[in-house]
C-alpha cells in the first residue's frame, strides 16, 4: 500500500492537542469537552453523551494514553458531571412562594 499524505496544520498548543487527540479517536461534539490546563495538569470535563455511550468506554483509556505522551500534560484529570434532577412539583412550588411573597409586600 502506498499514502499520499498532505499536512494541513501541525497543532503547537497543548490544549489544542488534547482537543485533537480526542477527536482523532472520539469525533462526537467535541465542542462539549471541556479542557482546562492546571500546570502540568489537565483536566477534561466530559459532556454527558459519555456517560452512556459504549464508544467512550472502548477509546477511554487509549486516548489518556495519548494525551500522556503527546500533548506536554503529565496528569489527565477526567470529570464526570452528575446532578439530582429537580422534581416538577418543585420546580412549580417556588415560583408560588415568591409570588405570595411579592403580593404581601405590594399590600403593606
């Protein structure tokens, strides 16, 4: 087998290669990783698709093995977000709550 290959931009920015290390390998909304340099540390807040797909599992690890070696960070940090839903009756609570608040204080 033979390639012609053309080099279209050689990637200088550490950040910017953590981006492009994970999307080489996981090319799903890589806008919604958050990457955040600390140091020698760097952190990946992933976006909530992760939670559930079987892709991220499989690549996971090779990708932490990448940005290791090639990106200039000597710590990877990934986070995953969880948060309790609100339940719809308390949502529609507060809103009654300030309102009787704001109409006891029109009436002093």
């Amino acid at each position: 087998m033979i390639y012609k290959v053309k080099i279209v931009e050689k990637v200088e920015d550490p950040v910017e290669k953590v981006r492009a290390i994970i999307e080489m390998d996981y090319p799903k909304d890589i806008e919604e990783f958050k990457i955040k340099p600390e140091g020698s540390k760097v952190i990946v807040k992933l976006p909530d698709r992760c939670k559930y797909d079987n892709d991220w599992e499989r690549v996971k690890l090779f990708i932490a093995s990448n940005i290791l070696n090639y990106s200039g960070f000597s710590e990877l940090e990934f986070i995953e977000y969880y948060m309790k839903p609100k339940k719809k009756s308390e949502e529609s609570e507060k809103p009654k709550q300030e309102d009787s608040k704001k109409e006891e204080t029109s009436s002093n």
